[in-house]
C-alpha cells in the first residue's frame, strides 16, 4: 500500500518509549528512532493492557532494523559506523499493525473462513478456578482427554475438570504431554519461579556463539530494497509466532525454506496465513540427515521453535549448528523460555495468556478474557525477525556467529509492565463483553475498517484474501513475492535464485 492508497490518518507521532525500549534491547543505535514516524489510532487493538503501544513497537522495531541493513547494503561501506541518513524513513500504521496482527481472522480461502481453535481450546471451570486447555491438534487432544479419562463430549470434559483443583489439572495434563494452564492473577505469576527466571532476562537475548569472520553484505538494488535479498533461511517452527518471523523475512527478500518432520500433523489454514513467501518441504531429520547438513551448509540462518531441547537431541543446538555452519545466526523462539522450571514445556500464546495474569487484567465478572489478539505470538514474531537482521548487520562490522533467543513469556512481561508503568492513562477499555469472547472471534482490526488493510490474489490454493505486511519503509517491498502452496508440497533444497517482489512501496 502506497501513502496515496491509504486511508485518513490518525495522528501522528514519534517513536514512543515501547518501540524506544525494543529497539534498545535489540542492540540499535537510539539515533536512528528518528527515522520512525507513527499513525496513531485509538480505536485499534482496544484492550484494558496497552496491546495497541507493544504491537507498534514490535512491528516498528523490525521495519527499523529492515531499514538498517537495507541501508548497509545500497550506501557505501563504512566499516565500523552504522549508516545513519541514509536509513529509509519508516511509517508504523496502528490500523496495518491491527490487522495483521489478527491476520489469521482476515484469511479467506476461496470465501471460506479457517476455523482458529477446537472446541476443546478453551476456558473451563474447576473446582477452585479456571484452566486453560489447547487442543487444536489431534496429538495434543488425545493426550488432553487421556489424562482427564473421559471422552470428548464438553460436557463430559467440563464435568471432569469441576471436579478438580487447577494446579491439579495443570499438572496431570502436562505429565500426559498435553497442554492446560491453570488462570494466575499477574501477582501469582509474579511470585512463581518460573515468572522470576524469565523476568531476569532481557526481552531480547543475544549472544555470539564464536568468532567467525565479519560477513560480507552483496549490494541490493532499491526496486523495490529488500534488506534480505539472498539470505538463506531454514525455517524450523510451527503455529504462529515463528512462522511470523519467517514470513517477514521472506517479504524482506529471504529465500526461505521451511521443513516439518512428516509425522506431524499442520493446520493448514494456519500454515496458509504464515506462509507467504516460502517454500515448505517435509524432512524426517534422522532419515533425512545428509539433505539436512546440504541445507545448512549453505543457510545464513537458522530459526526454531520447537520446545527447548528437544532439537539438541538431533545435534541442532546453537552451538552444535555454528560448529557445523560458522558464521550462522541461530534464531531461537520459546513460549516459557529455555531455562527456569517450566523451560523445557509446550506452551502457546493463549497458555502465557492465561498463566501470567493477563487473561485475569483482561476479564470482567469473574471470567477469565483475551487480548483482541494473538498478540504475544504476532509481537514475538516480529522482534524476532528484527533480532535476526540486526543481528546480520551486526556481522557485517564484528563478525561472529550470533544466537538470539525470545519467549512469549518474556514479551507478556513487557506487556504486563507497560501496563504497571501506565496504570489508566488512556488505556482503551475493552468493550462490553469482549473478556468473554472467544479467541476466534471477529473483531474490528483497524480504524474505519480493516478491508484498508486487506488484499486479495488467486493462488494454488485458490483466492486469497489477506493481511498486508506492516512492515513499511521508504522504498521497501509492499507485498511478498511468492504467495503459500500447500504444506509439504516444495522439494527440500533451496531456490535457483533470489526472491524478488515486483511491487515497491513508496
């Protein structure tokens, strides 16, 4: 979408102390918020917690860092001095950031809706409080309703769960390998363990993993300036926020191959939403070794998001994958974090919700709410993909191969601090009834209305209508170069050339 495509502006503003904070615990240089200019809407993302400011700074933090390397890569080389004029000016739209933020509600295949969650997903009484289950995949369903030893008829469910204590199902579950919370206050998150480890942590970890060479950045052209162009990706996540990650650096120019092991079973429309600009292959990494160590001899970056550790088992630590690849950046994603109690369990946005006390802020008359987003998983996402390019621009003066490493947990900490720091101010109260609604609900995702945001294109899979990335910069790409295939129908080797998009912004 160009300037002149774009609906009335709201007001307009600075970058803001959330984008500020992002950015500094990316590691940026605080001189370039300059460049960043904001569309403020008040009437986006409506929430008790300031959704609204931590989706601006995530979206803004990750068009910035896009921003960055594109000006490392057309400007002349200035070793050791990061570019400062030349960085394109970025424009952060709350309606954009709205609406892609629930990009998974606005998907529309050949007109037909995807359905988000099952109805084993969500909010059930027990006998001292609430749990929350997620059950959206066969696996995780059946080991849900083996530890509660009933069948899967609701009422059944619930009858069982009003039977126990929450702390009880939370446990038994979880030994099952299934997936429930018990609903904390954000107090008693505050005073668990595994709360205290993550808060102990910066919202973006980074680290180096050796000292290979300083990478050498290729120049890129600036119709339209793809920060990313010729970077190899492998792409080994699932579900929602590192899908997101990787779908933003596809629309950066990435060439990006995600791989899934065969025997797990995908969502499709879920995989439909997050896969723009990819190309999806299926590998059974232990069968599949030698096409494996192929891939990843000639990756830039990795990125994962299976429950920590369970791919060290495969030999694909960070520090594993370096030895074998130097000079890569490991991405690494997690819902609890890689450390503390909870550090080696499943977890999914609305499971954090619901644990740290925001699913408490956010309800009313006793009932456990929502955030109007999967805004943990969508936030995450994008501070992860900004964390993977400031971490290549950072190679390129100091060499090195670089982990960085994020958690839902950690980012609905900053979320529950944001709201600590501004108590009232002018949060926008949820609307009547909205702590109750599902988290497959409609809700408006923009100021007017969220079609400003939506496009739509034929594919392989039939009409699409979708979300627009938010991500603008002066010059950057409007909209992805390849549009979602089917899961697993890609060979698993890499792209003959580079990903291009055809569309500039301006």
């Amino acid at each position: 979408m160009t300037d002149t495509d774009r609906p009335s502006p709201g007001s307009f503003a600075g970058p803001g102390p959330g984008l500020t904070a992002a950015w500094s615990s990316l590691g940026g240089d605080p001189a370039l918020l300059a460049r960043v200019t904001t569309v403020e809407r008040s009437e986006a993302l409506p929430a008790r917690l300031p959704v609204r400011e931590v989706a601006r700074a995530c979206v803004g933090a990750c068009a910035l860092a896009a921003a960055e390397l594109g000006a490392r890569r057309t400007g002349p080389a200035r070793p050791g001095r990061p570019p400062g004029p030349g960085v394109s000016a970025v424009r952060v739209d709350d309606g954009a950031v709205a609406a892609a933020f629930v990009s998974e509600r606005h998907l529309l295949v050949d007109g037909r809706a995807p359905v988000s969650f099952a109805p084993l997903s969500r909010f059930w009484r027990t006998a001292d409080g609430w749990v929350r289950t997620h059950a959206n995949y066969p696996h995780h369903r059946a080991r849900l309703l083996a530890a509660l030893g009933t069948s899967d008829d609701p009422e059944k469910v619930a009858a069982a769960l009003a039977e126990r204590s929450a702390a009880e199902v939370e446990e038994t579950v979880y030994a099952a390998g299934g997936l429930a919370v018990a609903l904390r206050t954000p107090a008693e998150w505050a005073a668990h363990e595994q709360a205290a480890t993550v808060a102990r942590r910066p919202l973006v970890e980074r680290g180096w993993l050796d000292s290979a060479p300083a990478r050498t950045l290729t120049p890129v052209d600036r119709d339209p300036l793809l920060p990313a162009a010729g970077l190899r990706v492998l792409d080994l996540t699932r579900v929602v926020a590192g899908p997101v990650a990787t779908r933003t650096l596809a629309l950066l120019g990435a060439d990006v191959l995600r791989l899934d092991p065969p025997g797990l079973p995908e969502l499709s429309d879920q995989h439909t939403d997050t896969g723009f600009g990819k190309r999806s292959a299926l590998l059974d990494l232990p069968a599949g070794r030698d096409t494996f160590e192929e891939l990843l001899a000639a990756a830039d970056v990795v990125v994962t998001g299976y429950r920590p550790g369970s791919l060290d088992r495969l030999g694909l630590s960070p520090e594993a994958l370096a030895e074998r690849r130097p000079g890569v950046v490991v991405a690494q994603l997690s819902a609890w974090g890689a450390y503390g109690p909870w550090g080696g369990r499943r977890g999914f946005d609305s499971l954090v919700q619901a644990a740290t006390g925001i699913a408490v802020s956010e309800g009313s008359a006793g009932r456990p709410g929502a955030l109007p987003a999967q805004a943990l998983d969508h936030g995450t996402g994008y501070l992860l993909a900004a964390a993977v390019l400031r971490a290549l621009a950072e190679q390129a003066d100091e060499g090195g191969s670089r982990l960085v490493r994020l958690a839902l947990a950690r980012t609905a900490a900053w979320l529950l601090e944001g709201a600590a720091r501004a108590p009232g101010g002018d949060r926008t109260a949820a609307a009547p009834g909205h702590a109750s609604a599902s988290a497959s609900t409609p809700v408006p995702a923009a100021g007017g209305s969220a079609a400003d945001w939506l496009t739509e294109t034929d594919s392989a899979l039939g009409r699409l209508r979708h979300a627009r990335s938010p991500v603008s910069f002066t010059g950057g790409p409007r909209d992805w170069g390849r549009l979602p295939g089917p899961w697993g129908a890609d060979a698993a080797r890499w792209g003959t050339g580079p990903v291009t998009s055809s569309r500039p912004g301006r």
